[in-house]
C-alpha cells in the first residue's frame, strides 16, 4: 500500500520562496498612521479600530492616532489613513467608493463576514479602505492589514496595489483557548494574565475565526464585545454530582460520574440540572450537547444508548430554548457505536426536528477509523470503494443519511501530537468487538508513527506543527461540512489552529502558501522563508523512520541550524518578546539534545558489544565486566549537550516570561532510549554467573535476535519483523501510553508486543519446513504493563498458557510486570515430526469471561488474554 506522500518537496521550496521573494515589491512606508473611524461606528467597529491602533502601536515602528472622521487631522498629508468601518456608518468610506466605482459589499460579493482592504488615494492622501460587510468583517479587515504590513526601521511598509475583497469559505470557523494543564503542571508554565487570554483569542480571530468555546464569565463578555460567537456545551448524562450508585451508569471504561438515561430519576434530574443552569446563564450562540469522552452507557436498558441520548437532548432543547431561543444545539456523537448512530439516523428521518441545527463530529465520531478511544464497531460496508479514504468517508454517509435541513458541524482534533483522532496512533489498531480490522488500503494512517525517542520526552500535548499532514485531513474531511470548532487542549498547538482558521477562511490554498501567511506574520518577512523550511522539516523529524533512526536523522540538526538562523533576521525589537520564535527554538535545542543522548547511548553500547566481542567470551573477569558496566551512565551529558539544555533552558525561561509558553520537554529529558538498562542485567548476570553460562549471557548482548543455524526470530509489535505470526495484533496499551506502563530498561523490541483480547484463539505463530530430525526450543520474551489504578481493578489477567500443536508445554505461565524476562520451553519431538509446528497461547480461564458489559470495559481499557513480546525458534545439536 502507498502511503501517502505530499507533493515533492522541491516544488514546496520553488512556490515558497516565490510567496517570499514577490510579497511587497510595490510598497510605500509611512511613519504616521490615523486609523479613522465613521462618524456612526457601532460600538464593536470602535473596539475594532481601538485593537488595530494598539497592534500597529505596539510595534514601535510608527506614530499612530485613533479618531473618527468628524475629527480627522488635516495636518498631516503623509500619513496613511486607514478608514476602517462598515460602509453605512463611515461617510468618508462612502464616498470614496461612490469616487472609485468600488462595488458594494454584499452576502453574495464577497459574502458574508466578508471585507474589502484596498489601497486607493485621494489627492496627495494616501487611504487604505477597511471595509467589513458587517462588524466582524471589520475585524478580518484589520487581520489582513497586520498580515500584510510590514515593519521596517521606524515606518510601516503597506503594499501601494494592496486590493484584497474576501469573504470566508465557511460559516463556523472556531477553536477553544486556554493554557493546558500540561504547560501548567508539567512546564511549570506561569498562568497567563487576563490581557494575554485575550490576545490569543484575537490572534485566531484576526485569523479567521468567529465563535469560540468558553464558559459565561470575563471572557465569554470579551468575545460578544467584539461581534463574535460563543459556544457552550452540556453533557445529557454527566452528573458527577450524584453519589447514589443505583443510578450509575455503566461507562465504556468504567469511569465514575455519569447517570443510566434508563433510570428515570437519573433523567429527571438531568432535565433540572439543564434548567437550573440555562435560566441563569447568558445566551450563547450555540451549545453542543457532547456525547462525550467514553461518557455514554453500556447497560442493556440503554441500547441503543443513541437513541437514549437524542431524545433527551430533544427535552433539553426545549429548556434552552425556552430562556434562549436563538441559540442553535448540535449534539456530538463521541464514541458512539453503529447501532447508536443508525437510531439517531432514523429519529431524524421520522418527522422534522427543528431543535437541531447540526451533527457534530469529533474524536470517536468517525466509523471508518480505528482511532484512540476506541469505537466498538466499524462501518465496514462503506470500505468498498476508498473515495477520498478512511477519513472522509463516514461525514459523508451522516450527509447522506440526514435530512438536508441539518448540517454537519466538526469538532476536529488537531492539538495532539500522538495518540488522538488524527495523531500519530503510536500502535496498531486493536480488532473491534466484531474482529473487525481496517482494510490494507487504509493502514497509511496507521503506519506513521511518532520517533520513538521523542515520545519519550514529549508529553501528548507538547509544542509540536503538522503542516503538511493536517492540510491533508482538513481537505479529505472539511468538504461535508459548515464548519469547525476544533478541539485544542492547549497553546502548544499554535500552528495548527492558525492554519486550520486560515483553510476555513479560504480551503483552496496550498499548504506552502498557509505557511508563507504564518511565517510572515508571525516572524516577519526576512525570517520567513527559513522558518517555513523550519516547520515543514520539523513535521518530517517527528515521525519514526525505521531506516533513519534519530541517531542519523540529519533534519534534527537542519531544523535546529534554520530557526537559529531565522531568529538573526527577526528585527532586535520583536525578537525581545518574541515567544514563539523562542518555543521553535528550545523545541530544535531539546531535539538536538535528545539526539545527541541516544547516541551517547548508543556508544555505550558498541563499546561494550566490542569489549564483549574481542575478549575470550566465557573468560571475560569480573574486573572486565565491571568495566563494561561503568559505561552505562544514564546522567552523563558530553559538552555539547550541556550547552543546548542551557541554552533551552533559558530560552524556556524568556519564553515563559514573555507569554506564559514553555516546552514540558525541558523537565523530561533523561531517559533509557535504547534499552541499556537491559544491558546491564544481563551484565550483572553474567557477573554472578559461571563459565557456560555466563557466555551464553553475555552473547546475547552481541547477538541479540540471532536464532542460531536452522532457527527464527519473530520481534512482535507494530511495523516490526515477524513473519510467523498468524494471529494476533500489536498492543495498544488500551489508554493514553502512559511512561511507567512498561519499564524504559526493556530493550525496545521488548516494549513492543503482539495480544489478543477475549477471542479464543490467542497469539498464534506458525513454523513450516522444520527439520524432523532435530529438537526445538522456543524461548520468548514476555512482559505485562502496569495499569493506571482507574483502570487496574478490572485487570486480572497475569498469566497464560502455551501449546505446541495442542500440546501443553507452559500451563499459566506468569508474565513478569513492566520489566521483560526470557521463558525457554522445550517443544515435543512429537510436535515437529510433520515438519510443522503451531505455537499458541491460551487466555487464562478466568480472563474475559464475564458479563458482556465487564467484557467490553475490560477491553475499552486495554484487556489483554495473551501477549508476547519475541520469539525465538531455536534448533538445537545433538
């Protein structure tokens, strides 16, 4: 299967630089600015003038004044005047479009939220026209002015052609804001002040956006203040509240605080608590009532829990609209299976339900994808022509299956780098409770997976970019759709959600173009084009690459040189506070760094490996084993080394005064990356151990998956070599990968492994062509993951049994908790005499035999029946 691959690269680099290399010929630099308002400005166009003196301000580079055309200066004909209001509030914008034959905005020219920026002159004055179509096209009028300024020495530099009439592509273009609990925890980030929330907010709406996710409060009267919308949302069955356990729902994963919509006390207060709320609380523009994260329930009075679900959403409706009529519901799907969705495709169809506005799609929504959350069943009847893929093929069965009067609304992940709806899967997906499995065609999404050193240091919402990837998802997905109103967990997702406001705004643009919109506004003009090479190498640096390690990715070091590079160009006054050239910076220092420790490691290694293989194997002393094991120094840093951690580390400590951003890798650098720990076991073994012994131990090391003459080597796990197996698939970890699930000492082929769930045929591999006339050993390695304790107490599962062809050679052998070990059984002469031989484990009698319901919690949160890391087929001399 070819995965997918963007456009050559070269091209990228050709059309970039052309964007770079062409911006502002044609400019003319002013050193006074008024911005002018109409003489009827609403007040939201005044707040908007009041934010584009202020940005344009706070550069330093001009002298700019705030008026209103009544009061307009007559003394300063080499200014620049930027009139900016609606046409029907601003005399002077009026005329000058009566003047120039300028058309008229309308909803159909641009359109809707639309503006036009326009350079034109009158006189010796020189004008800039912001006109909005109405008041939030005033604000995307500002928004295309900052990006197309330029700052330069004590002027502003604006393009004397400028001519820009536009109008967003869709109707809800979105996000959340906030600092993660992350960046506060772990980055030991300082909380951000009222004044910085609020720029963010304006930074993705000078973007593109018009709604953001908030509770009512200082904020959520912030963003009405400037025209824009605002979204609450409600889950129909959260009530963390309650504590009465007759009530308790039965949740996917077994987490506490959610009420069974078939008890109807449980209901009944639901509706109060909708009541109680909504009666009190400000209008929003709309509320999506969220299906939530696993927040459903399984119980058999619930099934289908869709239908339980929409009509209570239906009652809720009512309430709102009752204190709120103008606002608009959607509801979420989240984790819902097919039975779930196919009952709210028919109560849509039955008769009109003028309630809804839209169907929201977010996280677990998609049944055509095997995504972290696990959705229990698939779509697998919409896989038989791939279309567009995997992910554009379940919006547009919702579209087909809804009446027209409903929309499809996303609710889009882009804010994790691994383990999430369109990030790295980081394993192979698990059968679904049918056994169910994603089609060759589509295993390209599965495929990528993160640098497996880097995930190490990196938590899931650290600051990362996915320009290429991302433009991909947004073009199979955003088609169907009116809108998003993506999911971000953070400001570490910075680029994302910016291109992702900007492709709302205008989908057709290439994704060297988004970036060369980014990087000018955001670092300037002359740092641009490196920091747009920057970005597009850092996408490539995070993924595993099985032939080209880290230890020989030269991109970590191109894109540490790059954005080094980039920040000379960055004018001395914006780089003092500038904090996101600072987070591009520490992330290629902490990269760099993280690269240079493997490889440390990975020395380490050689040098005992050789020591190992130049000495008289089974004489190797005590002293020289000592010596191998005064190598392994995990804390050991080489000079270079020490100077990029200082040098993150006080960018770290800028960035976050500046902005409250920091890298949560700089507190996570010191890890086991290749498995050393492993190394020194078995050195440590050797040590005791005698003669034979101690030389069948310390060859491992030198010859780790080497089988012998006549054997086989299976390393488990996903993307990993092991033609023999023939059922199973690799592990999951069931749950966010969690660093202390399995112990860093294993060696990397030992972290991986092949499971299965509570299907009877367990982990089967398949030996042919044996030699009749020998004996055989097997030997694996076999490990078993600790559990988070949410999860632990449904976890029973410690141990299995082995047979070779049917024949028992291992009854409930234990798998040893989170540090791997070798288990060596001989196979029974009777068991190869057919030249063949089938090796399988067997759940224990006790595991995944419950009721259905415990049955699907036990595997929603990562269930194993069997699982093995390795395997060795050994053949052994006579």
């Amino acid at each position: 299967m070819q995965r997918y691959q963007p456009i050559s690269k070269r091209i990228f680099l050709i059309a970039f630089l052309f964007l770079c290399a062409f911006q502002n010929i044609l400019a003319r630099e002013y050193k006074n600015i008024q911005v002018v308002m109409g003489a009827m400005a609403s007040p939201v166009e005044k707040k908007i003038a009041a934010l584009l003196a202020a940005r344009l301000t706070e550069t330093g580079y001009a002298h700019v004044s705030l008026s209103t055309e009544t009061a307009l200066s007559q003394d300063t004909p080499s200014a620049l005047l930027i009139y900016l209001g609606m046409a029907a509030h601003h005399n002077g914008i009026r005329n000058l479009m009566k003047i120039k034959r300028i058309p008229e905005l309308t909803t159909l020219d641009p359109g809707q939220e639309g503006f036009l920026v326009k350079s034109v002159s009158e006189g010796t004055r020189a004008i800039l026209l912001a006109i909005g179509k109405d008041d939030r096209g005033c604000l995307y009028a500002v928004g295309e002015i900052l990006r197309k300024a330029v700052f330069k020495d004590n002027s502003l530099q604006i393009p004397d052609d400028l001519n820009v009439r536009s109008a967003p592509a869709f109707e809800i273009r979105g996000t959340q804001f906030g600092q993660s609990h992350i960046a506060k925890n772990l980055a030991k980030v300082r909380p951000w002040t009222d004044e910085e929330t609020q720029r963010v907010i304006l930074d993705y709406a000078l973007a593109g956006a018009n709604i953001f996710s908030t509770p009512p409060g200082k904020m959520f009267d912030f963003i009405k203040s400037f025209g824009l919308m605002t979204l609450g949302e409600f889950n129909p069955n959260e009530a963390p509240e309650v504590t009465d356990p007759a009530w308790a729902a039965t949740e996917s994963i077994g987490r506490p605080g959610y009420v069974c919509l078939s008890v109807p006390e449980a209901r009944e207060h639901i509706l109060k608590k909708c009541e109680k709320r909504f009666s009190k609380e400000p209008a929003y523009d709309f509320i999506q009532f969220k299906g939530g994260d696993g927040g459903g329930c399984e119980c058999d009075l619930c099934k289908p829990y869709g239908l339980k679900f929409i009509t209570l959403s239906e009652q809720l409706a009512g309430i709102i609209h009752k204190y709120h009529p103008g606002t608009r519901l959607y509801f979420t799907n989240q984790k819902f299976n097919n039975e779930d969705d196919n009952a709210i495709f028919a109560y849509l169809r039955e008769k009109p339900r003028n309630w809804l506005w839209a169907w929201g799609y977010g996280p677990g929504s998609d049944a055509t994808s095997w995504q972290p959350g696990h959705r229990q069943n698939h779509r697998m009847d919409l896989f038989q022509y791939p279309g567009f893929g995997p992910y554009g093929l379940y919006p547009l069965e919702i579209i087909r299956q809804m009446p027209p009067q409903h929309k499809l609304l996303y609710f889009n992940e882009i804010t994790h780098w691994k383990y999430a709806q369109h990030a790295y899967i980081q394993m192979y997906p698990r059968a679904d409770k049918n056994g169910d499995l994603p089609p060759p065609w589509s295993h390209e999404i599965y495929e990528r997976r993160p640098d497996q050193a880097l995930t190490m240091v990196y938590n899931r919402l650290t600051f990362y970019a996915w320009p290429r990837y991302y433009h991909r998802v947004f073009n199979d997905l955003m088609r169907y759709g009116a809108g998003d109103v993506t999911h971000s967990s953070g400001h570490h997702d910075h680029f994302n959600q910016w291109m992702w406001q900007r492709l709302l705004w205008s989908p057709r643009q290439t994704v060297e173009a988004v970036m060369h919109d980014y990087c000018t506004t955001w670092f300037g003009p002359a740092a641009a084009p490196e920091m747009g090479k920057a970005i597009f190498q850092l996408e490539e640096n995070l993924e595993e690459k099985k032939e080209i390690p880290i230890s020989k990715k030269e991109g970590i070091n191109r894109y540490y040189t790059l954005v080094k590079s980039a920040g000379l160009k960055i004018p001395a006054s914006q780089m003092k506070k500038d904090w996101l050239w600072r987070m591009y910076m520490q992330k290629g220092a902490l990269d760099l760094y993280t690269k240079l420790n493997v490889r440390q490691q990975l020395s380490a290694q050689s040098k005992i490996e050789e020591t190992i293989r130049k000495s008289a194997v089974a004489g190797l002393s005590v002293k020289k084993i000592d010596e191998m094991l005064s190598l392994i120094n995990m804390d050991a840093e080489s000079q270079e080394m020490v100077k990029l951690r200082l040098e993150a580390t006080k960018l770290s400590d800028e960035s976050n005064a500046n902005f409250g951003e920091r890298n949560d890798g700089i507190y996570n650098l010191k890890h086991d990356f290749i498995g050393l720990g492993w190394v020194r076991r078995q050195l440590e073994r050797a040590r005791l151990a005698k003669a034979e012994e101690r030389k069948q131990l310390l060859n491992m090391i030198v010859s780790y998956e080497d089988p012998g003459e006549g054997g086989y080597y299976d390393n488990l796990g996903t993307a990993n070599d092991a033609p023999h197996v023939e059922s199973g698939y690799p592990y999951d970890h069931g749950q966010p990968y969690v660093a202390q699930m399995l112990s860093e000492s294993n060696r990397p082929s030992q972290r991986s492994m092949h499971f299965t769930q509570d299907e009877d045929q367990g982990v089967t591999l398949r030996y042919t062509e044996l030699d009749t006339t020998a004996a055989y050993k097997i030997r694996f390695t076999l490990v078993r993951p600790w559990y988070q304790e949410r999860y632990a107490e449904r976890m029973n599962q410690k141990s299995e049994s082995i047979y070779a062809n049917d024949v028992l050679i291992a009854e409930n052998v234990e798998l040893p908790l989170q540090m791997s070990d070798f288990f060596t059984f001989d196979i029974p002469s009777e068991a190869v005499k057919s030249g063949e031989v089938v090796i399988r484990f067997e759940r224990n009698a006790n595991v995944a035999h419950g009721s259905r319901i415990s049955r699907e919690q036990w595997r929603n949160s990562g269930g194993w029946g069997t699982m093995v890391s390795e395997a060795w087929l050994l053949k052994v001399k006579k």
